[in-house]
C-alpha cells in the first residue's frame, strides 16, 4: 500500500528518516513528548510528493507505541490515499459554484428582462385605456372589441412576467415576505371588487361570508391578497354557471379562508399535480382558459413561506374548494414563548 500510494519501493525507504524521503514536504509528526500527553490519535491531512514528482493527499493517522511498562517507544503511521474524494470534493465544488452563479445570471436576466418587457406594455396598456375611455373619438363596437382584446393580453402578460419574476426569486431564496398583522377582512373585501367584474359577465353569483370577529393573522398583506387573488380568479375563470363563494373562519391555532366555485372540477390524476410549476388541467375545458399553470404553485409557496398552506378538494363536474391556512397571530406566540422557555401569559 506504502510503495503504491507514494511510488517508492520498499527497499528505497525502509531505515531512512522520513523527512530524508520527503524533504519538500511539511510533514510534522507529534514529538515524543507531544504523543506522552496524548490518549488519542493524532489525525491530519498532508500532501506528499511522490517518487516520480507528483502530489499525493493522504490522510494521516499517529498512535504511539508502547512497551510492557508504558513507555513510549515509538509511532506508528497510517496513511490513506484521499486524493480521489478531495477531487470529488472541489469537483461538487466547482458545480456549485457554478450553479450558484447560473441562478444568479437567471435571476438577473429575468429581473431585466421584466423590466424591458413591462415597459412597452405599459405603453400598450396604457393607449388601449385613452381609446376605450373614448380620448380620441367615439368607437364603434367593433372597434371597442378589438381594443379590448389588445388590453386583455396585454394584461396577461405584465401577470405573467410578474409570476415568472416571483417563481425565479422563490426558487433561488431571494423572495422576502413581511411579517406583520394582516387585516384579512379588507384584504377579502379588495379580492371581492377585484373580481366582480368578471363574474358579473359570466352571470356568476359572488359572495363572501365572513364572521363578525376574526383573529389577528401574521403574514404580508400584499402576498396574503395575490394569494386570495389567485384562487379566487381562477374559481370564476373555470365556472360557466352557479356560484362563487368566499368564506373564512378560525380552527384551531388556524385561520381559513375558503374559495368554492361550482366549476368544472378537477380529475383525481390532475388533482395531485394541481400545485405543480407549469403544469395545466389536462381538460379539454381547461385548456380553452390559458394560463402558464404558475398562479396556484406560486400561491402555496407563498402561504408555506408564511408558515402557512394551501390545499385543494374537488369533485369533478361539480366544483373545487382551494383553502388558504394561515396561523393565528397568537399561535405563533404562543411557539415563540415556547421555544424561548418564557412562560404564556395568563
């Protein structure tokens, strides 16, 4: 093992002082005195230049000897070859390095390309409005139609930048949430004007129910309300008729708002992909609605970043119920006075 690891042979060393072998190399074994203090090993890593000029790492263990009456005599040496897994080691290295740096050119990339990309449809935004508030002159319906389209996809896609933006920062750790007391009852109110509109072209019934007293919930009210956006946009845009209902109550150390539609549902095989990156309702009903797929996966990562979630059940032909689980502000207390051993206050 010696002559394979180092290249020399075993007539060439033996009686040699180990430092005549490798004079180039710092190798400090322990002294006499150092191994007569010492009820353990000595254990290091060293590089050795072997007999043809290249380097060996070898890891290196020392334990003294001893004779009949305890005293030192001598060491003996154990040397591993750890060449092999060091290599493999700045090899994991180098990958990560490298994937970190790719996630940083990503995220760049795509902080840059929203920029350039909103901007323009900004514009296009923003023109599409001064013609159908009618600055230039009255249009006829046609006309209102097509404008209409532009400013729909226009609007989709500044949504879908912004999704692809959340779902980039997400993946590489960079997306903060705030932790502060969230009024949920006028976020819910906000959700509810925001999509009546939609619902009121599709002859959809909306309603929210909500208790007189909810309890304070800890999170970020913008990302609490884009949640809430999410699935309640989505329960109207996959309902043709009946109903959209919005409610929430406490259980437990948990406050849950609730979005039902009487929808088209979900099959059994697209319900446990239904919170899956990109990945859409494989219906033929589905798919006539668009969407990337990102809404529902960006919502649970974002609830669960809140120490919260978002779960789903559904029946096909009849309609889904998506739910969002935060954690009641005292509950979380509660954990903190816990793990900090400070008693709860009575």
């Amino acid at each position: 093992g010696a002559e394979r690891i180092t290249g020399f042979a075993a007539a060439e060393v033996i009686g040699q002082n180990l430092k005549d072998v490798f004079p180039a190399d710092n190798v400090q074994l322990p002294t006499l005195a150092e191994l007569e203090d010492r009820s353990v090993n000595w254990r290091f890593d060293a590089r050795l230049h072997r007999r043809d000029g290249a380097f060996v790492d070898v890891a290196m263990s020392v334990s003294k000897l001893v004779d009949a009456d305890g005293s030192v005599m001598g060491v003996s040496v154990i040397a591993r070859d750890i060449s092999a897994r060091l290599a493999a080691e700045r090899d994991v290295r180098a990958a990560l390095e490298a994937a970190e740096a790719g996630e940083r050119t990503k995220a760049l990339f795509l902080a840059m390309m929203s920029h350039e990309l909103r901007t323009p449809l900004q514009s296009v935004l923003g023109y599409a409005d001064l013609l159908l508030a009618g600055h230039d002159g009255d249009l006829n319906t046609q006309q209102q139609e097509d404008i209409g389209y532009i400013h729909q996809g226009a609007t989709r896609m500044v949504s879908l930048i912004g999704q692809m933006l959340d779902l980039s920062r997400m993946e590489s750790g960079r997306l903060d949430v705030k932790s502060e007391i969230v009024d949920l009852e006028a976020v819910l109110d906000s959700v509810v004007q925001a999509i009546r509109p939609q619902a009121v072209v599709k002859d959809l019934t909306l309603e929210l129910e909500i208790p007189g007293h909810l309890p304070e919930v800890l999170g970020d009210t913008e990302r609490v309300s884009q949640i809430l956006l999410s699935l309640a946009g989505n329960a109207v845009k996959f309902t043709d008729s009946g109903d959209v209902c919005l409610t929430a109550h406490a259980r437990g150390d948990w406050l849950e708002v609730s979005v039902r539609d009487t929808g088209i549902g979900i099959e059994a095989e697209d319900l446990v992909h239904v919170f899956d990156s990109f990945r859409q309702r494989n219906t033929r009903l589905s798919r006539r609605h668009g969407g990337a797929g990102l809404g529902l996966a960006i919502a649970q990562r974002l609830a669960r970043q809140m120490d919260g979630d978002v779960t789903v059940s559904s029946v096909p032909g009849k309609g889904s119920t998506f739910t969002l689980r935060l954690p009641t502000a005292v509950s979380l207390r509660r954990k903190w006075l816990v793990a900090n051993g400070e008693p709860e206050a009575e």
